[in-house]
C-alpha cells in the first residue's frame, strides 16, 4: 500500500514539472510534437527509474556516515555524503550515455528529432531533483525509492505529452499574435499546473 502512495503522490500530487517545475527547459522546446515529447518522456522516465535506486544504493552502502561498515568495522566513523552530488551527476550522466547510444542505434529519427535535449538529459532539473529528493525523504528500501523514480518519470513523461498534444490543436486555433509560440505555452503550463492542484486535496 505505501508504494501506491508514493507513486500516486509522484505522478498527480508531487509532479515534477507542476509542482516543482522542475526540467522546463527540455519540456518546453521538445514538446512541439507529441512523437518527439514521447521520446522524450520515455527517455526521462527510463533514466529516472534506473539512476534513482542506483543513486539510493551509493547513499546506503558508501556515502553516508558509517555506512562503510559492511567492509570493515574501522570505517564505521567515514563519512562521504560531501560526494553525493558527484556521485550522483557521475551516474546519472553515465546512464544518460547508455540512452543515447541506445536511441541512436535502435531509433536514428528519435534520435535527430531530439536533438541536443537527448544528452542534454544528464542535466535535466528532475533527474537530479529525484535523486535529491529520495536522499532527503530518506526511503526505507530501494523498492519505494524506485516506484517514486517510476511515478517522477510518468508524471513528468504525462506532463510533455498533454502540453505536446494541446500545442499541436493549437496550430489550428486563432491565437493573438503576440502569444504564439513561447506565450502560449506558458500560459497553458500555468493552467496545467493549476488543474494539477486539485489533486492535493486526495488523501492519501
């Protein structure tokens, strides 16, 4: 029951792009279309659910004070958590690489439509965002802190795609001049992120 908790809070209630607006800049240029946004989404998804646990298990095994002790009782006083924002940039930038390559080799117009916005993932606000959130909400198995990676990453993968496909029915529509492009796009993020309010009023 606490893993559908936390991953119902990760996706509606604690979004990463709603609430925290976390990743804007990738969500607002890739999501032009919903193929690229989907590409994307799933992407950001895949690296949130792999480098979170792997981020939880450096902090559980070596960079917290004592944590050192599985290898010998004389570390019990080592304290490494100063390294826990290399560390967890050196991870996630690694599995943004295995990404890549792999998008590359299996899906080259993915991979071209993306652009930059692909490696650009190793800097992606939310990627780290949940990483330091799992370290700060201290979870009590690498169990909870992968469902609340998955439930980040679809609810930041829900968030690009809602925005893509709205953009997309607006290029049918009578926009003012002065709102097109950018303009637009911030006001319906706003009242995305309005109706995503709502959802605070579950209990959970």
């Amino acid at each position: 029951m606490e893993n559908i908790n936390i991953f119902i809070k990760a996706v509606f209630i604690e979004n990463m792009i709603f609430a925290y607006f976390l990743g804007m800049c990738s969500y607002l240029a890739i999501s032009k279309t919903v193929k690229s946004a989907v590409g994307l989404g799933l992407a950001v998804t895949f690296v949130l659910t792999i480098s979170v646990p792997v981020c939880y298990i450096l902090e559980k095994f070596v960079l917290k004070a004592g944590a050192l002790q599985w290898l010998s009782p004389e570390f019990k006083t080592v304290d490494l958590s100063f390294l826990s924002f290399i560390m967890f940039i050196a991870t996630i930038a690694s599995i943004v690489q295995l990404v890549e390559m792999i998008v590359e080799k299996y899906a080259p117009a993915l991979y071209s439509s993306l652009g930059i916005f692909l490696p650009l993932i190793a800097v992606n606000c939310s990627i780290l965002g949940g990483a330091l959130f799992m370290q700060e909400r201290e979870y009590a198995s690498v169990v909870e802190a992968t469902v609340f990676a998955f439930g980040s990453g679809v609810g930041w993968f829900l968030a690009i795609v809602a925005l893509a496909a709205s953009r997309e029915k607006l290029r049918y529509s009578n926009v003012p001049a002065p709102l097109r492009g950018l303009g637009i796009t911030f006001i319906l993020t706003g009242l995305m992120a309005i109706a995503f309010m709502s959802f605070m009023g579950i209990s959970i």
